[in-house]
C-alpha cells in the first residue's frame, strides 16, 4: 500500500500515529526501529504523541536495525547514541528493553546470532521501520545481500559511505563496516513500513516500484510481505506513475 502526502511533516505524522495505534493496540510491542534523517521527525512526533495520550511504554521492547561497527554507544555518530538522543532519553526507555546491535562486540558473529534469536524470543516484530538508501538498501543491507540473510556483519558500499558522509565531521571517517539485522529477520515482522523522504529518494522509488523481486534491489523483498505501507512525501513520489500519485492522501 502507498500513502503519499503532500509534506514530510504530514508523512512523519502518518508514521507516528501508526507507532502510537500499535503500542496503544499492544502494550508489550516489540518495535523495529531505524535512525537516519528520515525518522528524526517520526521520532519527534511519536514522543509528542505519546505523552498527549498518557500512553504506558513500560512494556514495550525495541529493536534497532544497524550500528557502525567500531563506535561505542557514547560516539555522536553511533547509532546507540542517535536513539538515546532522538527517543530513548525522551522516554526513559533503557536496559534490556531497548536492544541495538553492538558494533564493538569482541566475537561479532557471536553477537549477531544472539541478536537475531533475542527479537525471536521476544516474539517477533510487531512492526518495523525501515528508511531506505538511495542504492535501494534497508536496514545496512546492501544491494546482493541475501533475502534469507539473518543480523551479520556487512562491508558498507562506497555509496552508502558516501551518502552518510555528511554526518560525520570528515567523510573518511564513515566506518567501513557494520552490523544489520537481516532480510529475513525484517521480512519476519508482522508489519512494515518503509519511508522515503525528499528527491533524492524519488529514483529508488521508482525503481522499487517498477523492478521484479531481485537481491540487486534490497528492498525489493518487500514485495514478498503482505503487510507494507510505502509512505512517502511528493518529493520522493515524483517519479511514481500517475495512478499511484493520485492517492496522495496527504
Ligand atoms: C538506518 C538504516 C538505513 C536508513 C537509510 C536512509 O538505521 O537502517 O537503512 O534508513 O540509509 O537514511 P536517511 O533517512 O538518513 O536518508
């Protein structure tokens, strides 16, 4: 399903509401998250959302995507520190309920087995979100990874390295690997929503809706999950045919 709306405001909005419907619906959700620009704005939204409706969170668990491997949680650019600053903190949410790969693990495939079977046992994902790369990637899996791949340590693209630069005071300083749930953990949750924000996510999407199910476009396995919401802002919808622009709904 599309739902295309006329501002990114309007789309994180969207987003928001959607997590509050789940944690409202579920107290002991277990959410997969994702950082990047795209969901700063969800985040915000969600907290405000959430203190509006006196909503109780002490159940809910989290999972994120990915981190950098070879940043700690106190790194500005890692994304344990990211989630602290744009959600956690806001909300009190620490300990074992809020899990993110560790990418300074000492055994790391140890590490990514172990992340892997803790959202099994947390009963699998009631919803996950999901940004995509502007080379078709979600979560840090990149273009060839497999669909049947669990968390695993992942060599990240001159693209995506080049894409993230900007958060980073030196380019150079993009690690050159980390870890990531995998596509079949993501295919797993009950629910998926994927964002895309702005122009330059408008050929990705294009892409994505044109293109047969293919490891070349990571985020082509989606198209095997019954439960997908592509929610996207006019920017990103701008190369869409114009069936599906017509459904703008924002
Ligand atoms: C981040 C993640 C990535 C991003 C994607 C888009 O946890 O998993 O897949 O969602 O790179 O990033 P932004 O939103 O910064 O364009």
């Amino acid at each position: 399903m599309y739902k295309i709306f006329d501002t990114p405001h309007e789309a994180s909005q969207y987003t928001a509401r959607r997590l509050l419907t789940k944690v409202q619906a579920k107290a002991d959700s277990a959410l997969g998250l994702a950082t990047g620009s795209t969901m700063e704005p969800v985040y915000a939204n969600f907290i405000q959302l959430l203190k509006q409706a006196s909503v109780d969170i002490s159940r809910l668990t989290t999972f994120n995507l990915d981190e950098y491997i070879g940043l700690g949680g106190e790194h500005a650019q890692s994304y344990r520190y990211y989630m602290n600053q744009h959600l956690f903190h806001k909300l009190n949410l620490s300990g074992e309920r809020v899990n993110l790969p560790d990418g300074t693990a000492e055994n790391a495939k140890q590490a990514c087995q172990a992340y892997s079977e803790g959202i099994q046992a947390a009963g699998g994902l009631d919803l996950q979100l999901l940004g995509i790369g502007s080379n078709g990637h979600i979560g840090f899996n990149e273009p060839y990874t497999c669909f049947s791949s669990r968390t695993h340590v992942i060599e990240l693209s001159e693209q995506t390295r080049l894409d993230n630069g900007r958060f980073f005071a030196n380019p150079n300083e993009v690690p050159t690997q980390a870890i990531t749930m995998g596509i079949q953990d993501i295919l797993e949750a009950r629910e998926v929503i994927l964002m895309a924000i702005g122009p330059k996510k408008a050929g990705i999407m294009a892409e994505l809706f044109h293109g047969e199910v293919d490891e070349a476009l990571p985020a082509s396995a989606l198209k095997r999950h019954g439960n997908v919401t592509f929610v996207l802002d006019r920017e990103a919808a701008a190369l869409l045919p114009g069936e599906v622009l017509e459904r703008v709904v924002g």
